[in-house]
C-alpha cells in the first residue's frame, strides 16, 4: 500500500514539481518564538473557505429574486434537510472571519509588522479587510428581510451623498432609482462573484509577500527598523530560526480547528441569523437593526445631529482608509515593540471601547420612538380652533396614522422628524402631497395606506400650520393633485425613496 502511495506521489510530483515547488514554501525558515499572536491570518483564510463551501451549497437553493428570496430562505431554514445548519455555518464563518482578520490587523498593527520591507503586504491586508466588510454587508442584504431593506436604504443613502457619482452609483447598485427586483439580483453578484473575486485575487499577491518578505519576528525594545541594517539582521534571525513546517503550521492548523468547531457549535446553538419579517416598506413602525458588524455606525449616525450625516458617511470613511493606506510610509521606521510606542497601544484601546460602546448602544437603545406616544399626546387644542371640517378632519388623520410619534406640534411629540408647528412656511401644498405620498429622508412613504380624500385633509391641515402674520407657500392647487399623485405612486415601484441614515 505504502508503495502505491508512493507511486502516486511520484506521478503528480514529476509533473507538478511538488518538491521543488510546494515543499521550499513549505519549509521556509521563519523566526523562532512567533507563538500564538500569529494565527489569526490563517485562522481568517480557513473562515474564507468554508464561507466558500458553505456558500456554493447555499447558492443551489437560494433563488436571488425578489419575489422568491424570502420564500427560499424560509425553504432552507424548515425543509430542506440540513439547509438550516448550511444557513447558520455560513452567518457565524461570516462573522468569525471579521473577527479574526480585525484581530490580525490589530496584532500587525501593535507589532509595528507594517513597517519596511512589508508596506505593500499592509496596503493589501487593508484591502482584504474592505472586501470581508464588504461581504458582510451585501450577505445581509441576501436575507431580503426588513433588517435587510433598511440596511440596504440607509447604504445607498451613504452612496448616493458621494459627490459627482453619487446618483449614477445608486442607480448602478439598486438597477433603477428605488429598491426593487435587480436591486437583489445585483447584489447577489457582488456577494457571490464580485466580491470573493477580489478578495482572491488580493489574497494570492499577499500570501506571496508573506512568503516572500518573510514573517516578521516578535518586536524587542530598542530595536528599531532602519532600512539601511534590517535585511541583515533580518538574515540573521532566519539562520537561529525554525522551518515554517511542521512548528508553525501545527499552531496554525489546531488553532483554525478550534475555530471552526466555534463556529460551528455557535451553528448548532443559535441556528441562522433570521430571515426577519419580509421586506415591506409600508411598515412604518419597523425598527431593523443591522448586523452587529455595523452597529457602531448604526448608533452613531443616530447620536449625531443630521447635519453631521454627511461628514461620517463620506469623510470619516475616506479619512479612515487612508489613514490605514498610509500608516507604513509614515510610519515605517522606528520602534517596532508596543512597549515603546505607547501612542499605538492608546489608539487601539480607544478604538475597541468606543467600538463595544456604541455597538452596544446601537443593539440595546430605543432609537425608534415610542409606537403609541401618540395616544397621550393630542394635537395642541388652539392648532384645531376655527377649521374647516376637512381641516378637522386631516388633524384625525395626523393622529390616528401616528404622525406624532416622530413630529411634534407647538413643541410637544416625537423628535424623529421636524417639528411641523410652521411646515406650510416651508412647504408648498403640492411638496406636502409628494412628502406624505412619497416619502424621503426619514419619512416612510404613505402612498399606500392613505386614500385621496385623507391626504387632502391631511395637507389641507397642515397648511393651516404657519405663522400667524404670514401666508402659507403657494404651489398647485390642492384639489385633485392627491388622487394623480396617489396613482403615480400606486403605478410606480412598490418601493419608497431610498430612506436616509436615521434610524
């Protein structure tokens, strides 16, 4: 038997050249002493594998259509025989492989391992780590579930405030101007194609650099990188060193075991991360969350004034990034050991407890307003004195459909949305029609629960809501306008505007 092993070997070796190609990278010297911080590159690619395995078994069934996504999804979770368990593998691999590549960012980072010769393997690294978020975010939208709707809104909302591209990128990624049926096939190819074949194709030059600028050995105080010594002394370390297999590669394959056997009783413990309710955007009392990933800016777009969304969707990412591009041609010389560079050390730790702050935050906090504040909370009596009865009746119909849970009249009701107590000051009769009907910003779209005659008490209503020595603005003529504007809405897609940031 051990022959016909052997003769096997000898087969694909004299055509591969196994020994002469594989076994030399194989066995590459590395430092002595690496220990355990090392593993969690590899740790991260065994992740990225069975998301690989688990998501090809996924992607017979799933059906990425808006019409059957959500009823796949239920098929997978109830019928089909460990399609459940497929489901939850792929969830928790998904957030095991953040983790765990935000661990070795974090260890390369501490460790100065950034720094000369290995500046392009970071620049990489921090590209790997765009593309894990990246599938992260377009596998919640793949759930096509309420989480996934107004996850997707609020991402497209980022996208679209992006100067100059902004609009064409929207209509690029949703396939027209609102969420819809290509909205989902598109982001299915960005999750299954696009995607993973970005992340391999960076993967492959950045084991190469790996391989060939060597692993950097464990920082020492008092040994700082000087481009001009480092390769010698680097030489150095590889002669007092070990071979990559089997010393390694051992920690490597026990620790990436243990990991997927975490994920894998994470599986069997919790099941699939939902699909939730599906996708409706006439539900207006919906509080989606998105996944914990995401979180932290979640609650921080909730914390901020609105005028501040700008600034954290387009300039604090940028920044961030280029910070991360540039950090090892700033910083590429020096002091290696965390015991030195302090300033290091502090910014980690200030990232990570701001991080579990607002992540927490983000999970447990209220941000929707209270569904029936409306009740205790009537519209302000002197607001109703001398209407009309269609006046009258549109102030029944701001109360009764919950308008106050996000506006407030004379300084009383929701914080969510402006407060109305002078809206005719700022809007025309015509812009109060397309704002209820339609939607925008924050506001969900109406056009399907309200009929004609309440839309035209309602705005007939809220035109009596302006100073008292002022005149309302002027647009078209109410009459009518409701019932064409309701129709244009009724024969357009079922989906809103995209929704903004706000929670």
């Amino acid at each position: 038997m051990r022959s016909i092993f052997q003769s096997v070997f000898e087969w694909f070796d004299h055509r591969l050249g196994i020994r002469s190609s594989i076994w030399p990278i194989a066995t590459h010297p590395v430092p002595k002493g690496l220990g355990w911080f090392y593993v969690f590159g590899s740790a991260t690619l065994t992740l990225f594998m069975v998301q690989v395995i688990t998501g090809i078994c996924l992607a017979v069934v799933y059906v990425p259509s808006a019409a059957d996504a959500y009823t796949s999804l239920e098929y997978l979770n109830n019928e089909q025989p460990l399609g459940w368990l497929l489901r939850a593998m792929h969830y928790w691999s998904a957030s095991g492989m953040v983790v765990m590549i935000a661990l070795h960012a974090t260890r390369v980072f501490l460790m100065g391992a950034y720094k000369y010769p290995r500046e392009l393997t970071w620049v990489l690294g921090v590209v790997l780590l765009l593309c894990t978020l990246g599938l992260a975010f377009t596998g919640q939208v793949l759930r096509w579930d309420q989480d996934a709707y107004w996850g997707l809104g609020v991402g497209v909302a980022m996208a679209g405030r992006a100067p100059l591209i902004g609009p064409t990128l929207v209509h690029i990624l949703l396939g027209g101007p609102n969420i819809g049926g290509e909205t989902l096939s598109r982001f299915f190819g960005l999750h299954v194609f696009v995607l993973p074949g970005l992340l391999i194709a960076t993967l492959v030059p950045h084991l190469y650099l790996v391989v060939r600028q060597g692993i950097s050995a464990r920082p020492k105080p008092g040994q700082p990188v000087d481009p001009a010594t480092y390769q010698a002394e680097y030489d150095a370390e590889l002669k007092a060193g070990e071979p990559f297999f089997p010393h390694d590669v051992s920690r490597d394959a026990i620790f990436s075991a243990l990991t997927v056997l975490v994920v894998f009783g994470l599986a069997v413990a919790f099941g699939p991360k939902g699909p939730g309710g599906p996708p409706d955007p006439t539900i207006i009392q919906a509080e989606p969350r998105p996944d914990w990933e995401f979180l932290p800016l979640f609650a921080l777009l909730a914390l901020t004034p609105p005028e501040m969304e700008t600034a954290i969707m387009l300039v604090m990412p940028v920044v961030g990034i280029a910070i991360l591009v540039l950090l090892p041609f700033v910083s590429g010389k020096g002091e290696r050991s965390p015991r030195r560079r302090p300033i290091a050390v502090l910014i980690i730790l200030v990232f990570f407890v701001s991080y579990g702050v607002l992540a927490y935050m983000g999970d447990k906090a209220p941000w929707s307003p209270q569904m029936d504040a409306w009740s205790g909370q009537p519209v302000p009596i002197a607001m109703v004195k001398q209407l009309s009865p269609q006046e009258l009746q549109g102030a029944v119909v701001f109360q009764n459909k919950t308008c106050r849970n996000c506006h407030a009249l004379d300084g009383t009701g929701g914080q969510r949305g402006p407060d109305l107590t002078l809206v005719a000051n700022r809007l025309s009769n015509s812009e109060l029609i397309r704002q209820v009907l339609q939607g925008g910003g924050n506001m969900p779209a109406y056009g399907k629960q309200l009929g004609p005659a309440e839309v035209e008490a309602l705005v007939a209503f809220l035109e009596t809501l302006h100073e008292a020595d002022e005149r309302p603005v002027r647009g078209v003529e109410t009459s009518g306008a409701a019932f064409q504007t309701v129709d244009s809405v009724e024969s357009s897609a079922a989906a809103p505007d995209v929704p903004s940031s706000k929670p």
